[in-house]
C-alpha cells in the first residue's frame, strides 16, 4: 500500500511538472510571467502535498472502498483509490498554481513596463 502512495505522488509531481511546463511554454508570454509562473508552481509542492493527503485521500479513498464493495471485494480498492485521488489532487493544485503565478507576473509586467512607459 505504501508503494502505491509513494509512486502516485511522485508520479503525480512529475506529470504536474509536466504539465506546468507546457503550461508556461504556451500561456506566459514575457520572462517575468515565465519566471512567477515556474517559482509560484515550485512552492506550491508543500501545499499541494498537503491538500492531496487531506483531499485526494479521503475522495479516492472512499470511492475506491464503494468501487470495491460494489463488486464483492471488501477493501481491496481502498489502495488504489489512494493513489488516484493523490495523483489527481497532486496535479490540479500544481497546474492551479503555476497558473496563478502566470497571471501575478503579467499583472507585473504591466505594472512595470506602464511605469517606464509614463
């Protein structure tokens, strides 16, 4: 059970880094978008931890178990329902953050080059 948490939540950083990356390569369109963009989306790694252990656990979890009794199993779809509702909390708060931090750094990119322009 535990190597199934650990590999959905570390592939779950690697596809939200993924996804951040295209993200940024197609959204921000100056440095300073690309660079909020990037460090917003690095520091959202603790939050994003945290609210796919309380979230993504207790959602997965428990639809796991219901998928699982549904079809005579008991509790054996507990484990799995873990590790998808991790991996897919995982990968919404990164992306939601790193698009975050894309629209804070056009909101100062315009504050900035609309100062120097006037």
């Amino acid at each position: 059970m535990y190597m199934k948490i650990a590999m959905a939540i570390a592939g779950g950083f690697v596809v939200a880094y993924r996804v951040s990356k295209k993200l940024l390569k197609h959204n921000a369109t100056g440095i300073i978008q690309r660079k909020f963009g990037a460090v917003v989306g690095a520091l959202s790694v603790i939050p994003a931890l945290f609210i796919s252990t309380v979230i993504g656990g207790n959602l997965g979890g428990g639809y796991g178990e219901a998928v699982s009794r549904s079809l005579g199993l008991r509790s054996a779809g507990i484990p799995i329902g873990l590790a998808i509702g991790l991996f897919t909390i995982i990968v919404l708060v990164m992306w939601v953050f790193t698009f975050i931090g894309i629209i804070i750094g056009g909101v100062v990119n315009d504050f900035i080059f609309k100062r120097r322009s006037t």
